[in-house]
C-alpha cells in the first residue's frame, strides 16, 4: 500500500484493536460477488490534495469534527454506500467531497464499511 491514496476517518473514539490502540479508520467499500466478498479501499479524486479533508456535501464542513463514539459511527456507517458510479455517498443523497466539490469513490454499488 506504499504511495497509496486512502480516505481516513480520524475523529473516532479510540479503541484497541488487538491489544494496539486505534484512533484512525481506513474507508473501504465491501461488494459481494459470486459469494465471495471483495474490499476496495476509498480513493480521493485525483485534483484532492493529500492531507485534506472530506465533508458530505449539503452538511456543513466543520473545523474539528467531534470523536464519535463507537455507536453513533455504526449509525452513520449504516448510511454509506457507493453509487453506481462508485461515488461514496451518504444517505443515498450526500456525497463525500473535497473542497473543491471532487468526490471520493471506489467500487460501485456496493457498502461503505
């Protein structure tokens, strides 16, 4: 995954995950094909510069976004999909952009974990 560009969720609530502690999330899309789960990671649009952050357009991009603890990330993650230009959208309505208006994407129509 060197030189990779990933979306990372950064404001969650730390956790341990096999005895380390995690305070970042890779977002990836999860379709299934032919039975057999297939994982792609998130991208940024290609203009996006690295290091910036992704807002979903119609919310209001904010300076620091709170810690979400782990149950209101759950909610949230329930609402994210690729569409079917496999743009991450939440809510079906909302996608994840840069400031520029460029949208993340991955894999289409499959679920955003």
């Amino acid at each position: 995954m060197s030189e990779a560009r990933v979306v990372v969720v950064t404001n969650l609530k730390p956790s341990k995950m096999r005895g380390v502690k995690s305070e970042a999330m890779l977002l990836a899309a999860e379709k299934e094909v032919n039975n057999i789960s297939n994982v792609s990671l998130i991208t940024p649009h290609e203009n996006t510069p690295i290091g910036s952050a992704l807002h979903f357009k119609g919310f209001d991009s904010i300076e620091k976004a709170p810690r979400l603890k782990s149950q209101l990330w759950q909610e949230l993650q329930s609402k994210l999909r690729t569409s079917e230009n496999g743009t991450v959208v939440f809510d079906n309505d909302h996608p994840l952009v840069d400031e520029h208006g460029n949208p993340a994407t991955s894999v289409p129509n499959a679920g955003v974990r």
